[in-house]
C-alpha cells in the first residue's frame, strides 16, 4: 500500500490531484502509519498537486473544489487545509484550452498566501 511506502521507505506523500473529500482520510492513514512504523507523523512532508481553473462567474457549492472565482478558489484552499492538508501547490498545466503563462501568473499571485 502506497501509505506504508510513503512512511517506511520515504519522508512523507505527495498526492496528485486528491479529491477534497479524501484528504482527511488519507492524512489520517499516514499518521496512524507512521506511529505504527515508529515514525514521528510530524517529520511526513505532506502535499497534494491541486488542478485549478479560474472562472469569471461564481460556480456555485455543487463545483469541482480549485474551479471557480478566485474568492471561490480561495475558499477551497482553506477548505484543504481545515481537512488536514498542510502543503497544497496549485497545477496549471490541464487548464481547459490551455494554460497562459501570464494569466497563470497572475491568478497565482492573485491567489498567494498573505502569511
């Protein structure tokens, strides 16, 4: 299993894309494995890849989390994090149409952390 691997033979797990929904439970299993491995769960570098698309127009609650507005967007990082996620790096690469590089930086700055 890919969360004993990520704790007995690495220094943490970097998920590509993990659905909202999955997170709590995923960083659950990694530190519930890590004790088990004799592993501070403090030491895992934890991160997920999150696909993101910013939309003129608010998508509503029943949107993919990452595609909205940038307020939208925002909201969803947050959501992440509340779920137990401490590193989240936005993946602009499968934008729809294909990424512009001067939008992309743009919405990221838009959307960096102010900490």
């Amino acid at each position: 299993m890919v969360i004993t691997r990520a704790v007995t033979l690495g220094d943490g797990f970097n998920g590509g894309n993990v659905p909202l929904d999955r997170v709590t439970p995923i960083v659950g299993g990694l530190k519930t494995a890590a004790v088990a491995a004799k592993r501070d769960p403090a030491t895992l570098h934890i991160v997920s890849r999150g696909t993101f698309h910013v939309h003129a127009e608010p998508q509503g609650p029943k949107r993919r989390p990452l595609w909205g507005t940038l307020d939208e967007i925002r909201e969803d990082i947050g959501r992440y994090a509340a779920a137990g996620l401490p590193q989240l790096f936005l993946e602009a690469n499968f934008q729809p149409g294909g990424a512009e590089v001067g939008t992309v930086l743009a919405h990221l700055d838009a959307l960096a952390s102010t900490r």
